[in-house]
C-alpha cells in the first residue's frame, strides 16, 4: 500500500500560476526516489487539462477534480460530469468535501451519487468525512463520519470499493480557522474506519491542517495511509517538501 501525499488548491491558482508550480514539480520530482509514495494534485477545473499536459512528464503523479455531478451530460448548468473531468486529466474525482456539504448543499445522498459515477467510469472516488466541533465536543465524532461514508458507500462491491479512498477531514481542523488534530484525536475515527472499511478500501487519509511539522507524527498513527493538505502544499516547495516526508516514512516503515 503507498502512502498517499495529495493536494487540493481548492479555488486558487491562475493558469499561469498552475503551469509555474507544476513544471517546478516536475523538473524536481525528476530527481527524486519516490517508491512507495503515490502523489495527487486536485487542481480547479480551470487548469486540469494545463496540469495534465505538463504532468504527463512524471506519470507517477495522478490529478483529480475536486467535484463532479452524477450525471454524465445534459442541462446542469455550472456543473461538470465525471467523464469531462476525466477527459480533462482527472483520474481522481474528490467528493463531498466539507466546504461542499457546508455551502453548496452536498449530502449523504449526493454524495453517494457521485461516487457511483465515479466508479461507473473507472475513476478513484476520494470521499472527503468529517465532523463540526460540536460534535466531536459531544463525543460523536465516529458515529458521525460512519454515518457520512457507510451513506455514500451503501451497497458497492468490495471490488468497487478497491478503488474509493476516504479521507477523514474534521471540520474543526481545516482552513485558517482549524488546528491539526492530534494524534490522539485521531485514534478513535482512524481505528472505526480501519474496522469498519481497512482493508476493502484502496487508503485512508487524514487531512486538516497537515503541514512540515505535523505530517511524519500523522502518518505514524495507526490506518493512516496518507494525507490529503490543503494551504501547506500550495506553494510547490511545501508539496515536495511533504513527499520527502512522505518517502522518508515509508523507507522507515518497511
Ligand atoms: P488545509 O485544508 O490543509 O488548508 O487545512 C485541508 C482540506 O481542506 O483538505
């Protein structure tokens, strides 16, 4: 199992600022071992097919679209399908982020939608969990996210399920308002979902505020298989950054 080292610039970056980070990306990764570590960029949609062009130098680097409608075509106005974003360069199709569930109404039910689409045309499904603090506060944080993925899971195969990744993203621990949960916060969700989906789903990632400091004790932690960082690898140098760390675990680890 590689250990799973992903970005999402959620809504940033120019064109020319996508080409600038990834042909720095590329060049740089060109030197480097990265056996065992499974990078991904989740670029806006804007830049995917710009992404992807410069990308395809280093295959070992996989994209992703940080959303996509259950429907393949028709009149969804402001919408994008799974196979546009694949045909874009997505390979990856992230799914129900909290910044979607909190302000573009995304569900359990929507979610489950759009990871059967996901699957349906041979893309990884990256279905993002996590809880408010008011509920981690009251002691449900598990309950809380069992409830969020065995929703959007209801009813795949295990040979579907082979290619859905979960990412455990607290509320209370993302953006500029969150801290990194620790590692003992993190315990309880990770050994749910280990039990519940460890070995039938393809990885389990943890994100929120993951940074230089915090991601070599993050990986440590019992089922975490990877990490999913927003703002700490927006700038190319942290990304890289957080593969060597990434690599430097998985060497010691083995
Ligand atoms: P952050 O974002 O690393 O900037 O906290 C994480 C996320 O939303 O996935």
């Amino acid at each position: 199992m590689p250990v799973w080292m992903g970005t999402s610039w959620k809504m940033n970056k120019t064109l020319a600022q996508a080409r600038d980070y990834t042909v720095r990306l590329v060049k740089e990764l060109g030197d480097r071992d990265l056996t065992g570590v499974q990078p991904f960029i989740i670029p806006p949609f804007t830049a995917l097919a710009t992404v992807r062009e410069i990308a395809v130098d280093d295959p070992r680097v996989i994209l992703g679209a940080q959303n996509a409608h259950w429907d393949d075509a028709g009149a969804w106005t402001g919408e994008i399908s799974v196979p546009q974003a694949l045909d874009a360069g997505a390979r990856i199709i992230e799914i129900g982020h909290s910044e979607r569930r909190q302000h573009f109404g995304e569900t359990i039910e929507t979610t489950r939608l759009k990871v059967a689409a996901a699957l349906r045309h041979g893309a990884l499904a990256l279905l993002c969990v996590g809880e408010p603090a008011e509920v981690r506060d009251a002691g449900r944080s598990t309950a809380y996210i069992l409830e969020q993925a065995e929703g959007a899971l209801a009813g795949l195969s295990d040979e579907q399920l082979r290619s859905v990744l979960i990412a455990y993203e607290p509320i209370w621990a993302i953006g500029e308002a969150g801290r990194p949960a620790t590692p003992e916060e993190l315990r309880g969700p990770f050994a749910a979902l280990r039990e519940r989906f460890g070995d039938r789903v393809r990885g389990l990632l943890y994100g929120g505020s993951v940074n230089q400091d915090n991601a070599s004790d993050l990986l440590r932690i019992d089922g975490v298989d990877g990490l999913f960082v927003g703002r700490a690898a927006w700038e190319v140098e942290g990304f890289l950054a957080l593969l060597d760390i990434a690599t430097a675990h998985n060497s010691t680890d083995s």
